[in-house]
C-alpha cells in the first residue's frame, strides 16, 4: 500500500468517511458581527457646526470656524451660492450628535441629527431638505430648534402669523420622527412664525412687520396637546403680521433688524408688560428707507449675530457695535445693501469664537 499512491488515496478516503459518518453534524456555534460593539455615531466627532437652510429648501452644515468676525457696516464674505431669488433663511449654531426639531410653516415637526445633514464648503448650495425629509409641495420649513434644551426647558412656545400662541409640554416632541408628526393646529390662512423653549414662568415679546410690540406673561397661556390651535397673542392690524416672538431675559436686550440692513437693541425696561391679544405698542420706528421688521430677538452685550442678505452673503459681528435705543428710534446701519438686496435673516451665535481666518 505505502508503495502505490493509489491505493493509499483510497484507503485515505475509506477512513475520512468513517469519520465522516461517525462525527459529521451540523455547525452548533454562529460567526456574527456583534453591531451593538460598535455606535456609528462614537466614529463622528461632536464637533461646532452651522446648519443653514435657504427660502428654497438647500440645507447644509459647514464648520463653526468659517466664518470671519467682521465689523459693522461690513460687506461680509460669501457664505452660500444660491440661485437667483433663492437666500439663506435659517442658521443655527450646534453641534453634529445634537437633534434639530424642523417645524414646518403647516404646523408639523420633524426630527434630525446634525451629522445627518450633508456638511459642504461654505460656498456651497447644500442639499435639498426634501431629500431629507417628506415634506408636501406646499410646506416650508419655518423653525429650528436645538434639543440640547430638553433638560433646561419645560415648554415649547409657538407663535403664528397671524399672532395665536400656544405652549405645549417640551416631552411631547420627544418621539417626533423624520416622517412627521402634527405640532400645531393651524387654520387655513395662517402659518407658523416662531417656536421657542420656555420654562413656564417667562415673558413672551413678540414684534411684527410694522414695528409693533407686545410684552405678556406666558402662564397667560396654558399648556395644550400638540394638535391644539392655542389662543390670540397679538392682535394684528390689516396687512401687519407676526415675525418674531422671544423669552425676554433679565441680562438681554431685543435686537431688531430691518430688511434695509439696520438695526438697534433696545432695554426690555421700555416694554410694558401687558395682557396677551392686544396691538401692542411701537418697537421700532420705520420707514420706505429703512424697510420692514426682518428679525428681532434677545441678546447680550457679549453676544455675536450672523446677518445673512438676499444673496447668501454672510456677516458675523459683535452685538456691542449695534447702539442701544429707545423704542421710536429707527437703529443704525447693520450691512450694506445694494439696490435689488435686502436683508433676509439674522441669527444669533452661541458662544464668541477666535477666528484668525
């Protein structure tokens, strides 16, 4: 046999198929790749972002980083190239592991990560928030909030255009997921403005087009469901409408800016508190020259803003450098704008950075 090769790859054979029919069984372990060893999100640094999002729906993150403090009055640099009447409507400071609740103008909500939006040069167009999102054709994205504020904030506060509010518990929103679900009741003709985090026992201000203001306390408004439509916050007069509301706070001022690039902050002292649903009282005095209320919220004298035009062009400056006046004031320049352009939005920076770009 060890002489013919044959036969030993035969007897070779015979005896691993004894073995074979003696011990052959099926495989009793499993070779698996164990996912929860592994967080995708632990491989993404938590790091600054700003996520801007333009009127036409290209949303996109970029570093905290790439953007200049500048001087007021200032040009600024190109921040997003945007087609023609497309500008950069909302910006908002965070960081990439955070969730962004997008509330739409047809009062729903939905629910992202930072890092899930696709981050792109600061030139940049972005990504179109449908691809991201189930919008319908006929919603916008109207606000974004931060929900790094869950556990500081009791409240959701909603404002609409044609001034209802409503306050609803900040735990609602919790299960909110990207296929949407209802935040606000709204009638036909109306839209969602503003939604801020309150703690129940705040001040709300809210300002319009026209320059009016109104100051009242916000356990005026009761809690309510997510599908309720709330109660009147400001009566608006014909052609006026809602722009903004805020928490006022004891160590801010309002900042309110024009879509003709000026602006002013002015003491909270100067406002009045009164009942909810009234006219208000004038917040800022304007004109052809000056333009329409754009923005306003609160501020401090340490603070920095981005002001972002009609053509994606982007200034971050100091608070500081804008004076502080008295309610009939009209504010001081804010940016130039050149014929055809206008001021589209303004936002505050959380947090002074150095920048030596």
């Amino acid at each position: 046999i060890l002489g013919d090769d044959a036969k030993k790859r035969a007897v070779i054979s015979e005896e691993l198929g004894a073995v074979r029919e003696t011990y052959a069984q099926p495989r009793r372990s499993q070779i698996t790749f164990d996912v929860g060893d592994l967080d995708i999100e632990d491989l993404i640094d938590d790091e600054e972002l700003v996520v801007t999002m333009s009127a036409k729906g290209y949303i996109k993150t970029v570093s905290s980083d790439s953007f200049k403090l500048q001087g007021r009055g200032g040009r600024g640099v190109a921040g997003t190239k945007l087609k023609d009447e497309d500008y950069v409507q909302h910006i908002i400071h965070t960081t990439a592991h955070a969730y962004l609740l997008f509330f739409s103008t047809r009062g729903r909500v939905y629910r992202l990560k930072a890092h899930e939006i696709p981050m792109k040069e600061r030139t940049a167009r972005g990504t179109a928030v449908v691809n991201l999102l189930p919008l319908q054709p006929d919603e916008k994205i109207q606000a974004i909030i931060d929900t790094r504020d869950y556990e500081t904030n009791k409240f959701l506060f909603f404002c609409t255009k044609n001034g209802q509010v409503k306050k609803t518990k900040f735990t609602e929103y919790d299960s909110s997921l990207r296929a949407g679900l209802i935040a606000i009741n709204l009638k036909d003709t109306d839209e969602l403005v503003r939604v801020i985090p309150t703690n129940g026992g705040d001040d709300i201000l809210m300002l319009s087009k026209a320059g009016q203001a109104i100051r009242f306390a916000e356990d005026e408004v009761r809690a309510m469901g997510r599908a309720a439509a709330g109660v009147r916050g400001m009566k608006m007069r014909v052609g006026d409408e809602v722009v903004s509301c805020d928490v006022t706070r004891d160590d801010a001022a309002i900042l309110i800016v024009t879509d003709g690039g000026y602006g002013k902050r002015t003491q909270l002292d100067k406002f009045n508190r009164q009942g909810r649903g009234g006219q208000g009282v004038r917040g800022i005095k304007i004109n052809e020259k000056k333009g329409s209320v754009v923005a306003a919220f609160m501020v401090g004298i340490d603070d920095e803003i981005f002001v972002i035009n009609s053509v994606g062009t982007v200034i971050r400056m100091e608070v500081r450098e804008i004076s502080s006046q008295g309610r009939d004031a009209t504010g001081v320049k804010v940016m130039n704008v050149t014929s055809g352009q206008t001021v589209a939005s303004v936002a505050p920076v959380l947090g002074t950075e150095d920048d030596d770009a």
